[in-house]
C-alpha cells in the first residue's frame, strides 16, 4: 500500500475497571470504546482502509500490537485519554506511538502532559495571560487558604468531570477541607481548588494548525436549577443518564452572544489552545463573568462521539460526522507531509 492510500491504526483505550474512586467512574472510562467503534465507522465509510488497536492495561502489549503495521504506510489516529483507569497516563501513548516511527492525530506527548495536570495548565496559562480562575493545590485536608470563595473543588488529573459532585462547590473552609479529603483518599492524587466563577459556562471547538478554526460555540444551559452554585457540569450531569442533571441541562448552539462577546471568548480560548501547544483540534471550556473568558479546562483530545459537543459543532458548522473524522486526519496528515 503506498503513502497516498495509507492504513489507518485507531488507537483508543479499551477499560475494563476502575483503579480508584467511584463504581460508576466506569461509565466516563468505558465511553472512548463506543467512540471509538463511531471513528471506524465513519473512517471505513469515507472509505479509508483501517484497523482498531486498543490500548489496555498493558503497554508493551500496546507496542507490540502496533508493531505489526508499518510507519511507511499507517497513520495513526489516536484518541486514547489514558489507560488502565488513568487518565493521566494519556501522555504514555503518543511516546510509545513516536517511539516506534508512526506519525499521529493531535497533540505530542508533552502537550497531553500538560493538559492533564490541571495546576500545571493553569500556571501556565497566567504565565501567559490568559485568564483563568484563582486556584490552589491541596496534597493535605488542611492548611492556609488563598481562594475566593465560593470555590470548586477537583481532582487535579482527571477529566469528563470525574470526581466532581454537587458538593464540589463550596462556601467554607470546613467544607473545601471535606471535598478535599475526598479526592486525596478516593481518587489517590491531589485536589486542585479554584475560584468557581458564577456566570455562564461556554464549550469552543476548534481545528487547525497556525491558522485556526473556531467553530459554533456551544452554551451549558443550566436554566433548569436557580442556585448559581448547582450550575455546573457534575460527573452524574454528564454520564448519569437517568439524573435529574443529564436529563435537564441543557445546549445551546450557536450561543447567544453579541460579535463582541463571541470575538472575546473567540480569541481566549484560541490563546488557550496555543498556549499548551496543542494541534490539529481541541476544546476550551470558558466561564463568561463581566466580560471576562475564564478558561477552567482545556481538551487536548476532545470527546469524538456523535452525541458530543465537538460533533455538534462541527455539524453546525457544515461538516456531517464523517467529514468531520476526515478533516481531523488530513489536518493531521498536512501537517505531518502526508499526501
């Protein structure tokens, strides 16, 4: 087969349990499975020839099964967010992938890094400029406290909002202290603390290398709940299918903003994205308080899935699903010197 109809390798992680925090983490965990099966779908469609490589909890088993194809003629196509129940091994992936000569979709393995360690991503980002909530790292239920309250707290690894719960927001030393000794004792790794902005919650996808494409953003709406400190994204509002949460937040897409306020949250979250290094595709997520974009999160491998946010962009955006999984990979292959 040569360069200009190459193999595709689908790389994606494949979780069978959970190591740390809740039974129903496995929900989140068990996702990039399904994602995945809708990537090859869609891949097979536009007609590129492709194969499924899962990663497990093994990562010399991970080498080897990715061994079998060439790097002269395979391109990989990785939205592997971690493995063995670690979200923060994620960076592992693109290390065995580079190691063994292939060439992939999206951000390098430091990227990834940085992006999973949320204190780390957010130095970075004030380094830079870009506005992000106040935070604090906790390794102990104790100690001085320099947030604003109220205030959130999380895991300072995990992402699809694990480990966070209505009980996340809180307004008093005793009660961060709780929620901090929570995350340390369920989810085995340090809780990040940070001003919780009251203000409405934005999603900013976006695709390119240098000149980027920002497409629809996309608005929470959390109108269902009045309390302002209940209007966020839980771990049962995103996964918990028969919840109160998942079945009455909302989306809006396009948000309603004015020019200005879209060109505003444009340009923060395009910052954010260039700030951690990321390429080929991303997302932002932004609260909007007084005219300004606090980024809480940035998505170096956005969920793929048909249902999600990335996809529904896209599609307003006038890319159907599986353009949308193609134009990922030729951004990928452009800017790698493929075809």
């Amino acid at each position: 087969m040569d360069i200009e109809e190459p193999l595709i390798a689908l790389v994606y992680n494949q979780e069978e349990e959970i190591v740390r925090g809740e039974s129903q983490d496995l929900i989140a965990l068990q996702y990039t499975t399904k994602t995945a099966a809708s990537v090859y779908q869609a891949l097979c469609r536009l007609g590129y020839s492709t194969v499924m490589v899962p990663v497990t909890n093994d990562l010399e088993l991970f080498a080897r099964e990715l061994s079998r194809y060439s790097p002269c003629n395979t391109f990989v196509f990785n939205i592997c967010d971690g493995f063995a129940g670690d979200n923060f091994s994620a960076s592992l992936i693109p290390q065995v992938i580079d190691r063994l000569g292939f060439k992939h979709t999206g951000s390098c393995a430091e990227a990834i890094r940085l992006c999973t360690d949320k204190a780390r991503a957010k130095q970075r980002l004030l380094q830079l400029g870009v506005p992000t909530p106040a935070y604090q790292v906790f390794t102990r239920p104790c100690g001085e406290i320099t947030v604003p309250f109220p205030a959130i707290v999380k895991p300072v690894h995990e992402d699809g909002s694990v480990g966070i719960e209505e009980t996340s927001v809180v307004t008093s030393p005793n009660d961060l202290f709780r929620r901090v000794e929570y995350v340390l004792s369920e989810y085995c790794q340090p809780a990040l603390v940070e001003e919780y902005i009251v203000g409405r919650e934005f999603a900013v996808s976006m695709w390119g290398n240098g000149t980027m494409e920002v497409m629809p953003i996309s608005e929470h709406d959390f109108s269902a709940v009045a309390d302002p400190l209940r209007s966020f994204l839980t771990y049962e509002s995103k996964w918990v299918e028969d919840s109160f949460t998942y079945t009455s937040f909302g989306v809006i897409c396009p948000a309603r903003l004015s020019l200005e306020e879209e060109q505003c949250i444009q340009h923060t979250a395009v910052r954010a994205f260039q700030a951690m290094g990321l390429r080929d595709l991303g997302r932002v997520d932004i609260r909007y308080r007084h005219g300004i974009p606090y980024v809480i999160d940035i998505n170096e491998i956005p969920d793929l899935s048909p249902e999600a946010g990335f996809a529904r962009s896209a599609e307003i955006a006038g890319y159907d699903y599986d353009h949308m999984v193609e134009r990922i990979l030729l951004l990928a292959m452009q800017r790698e010197g493929w075809g």
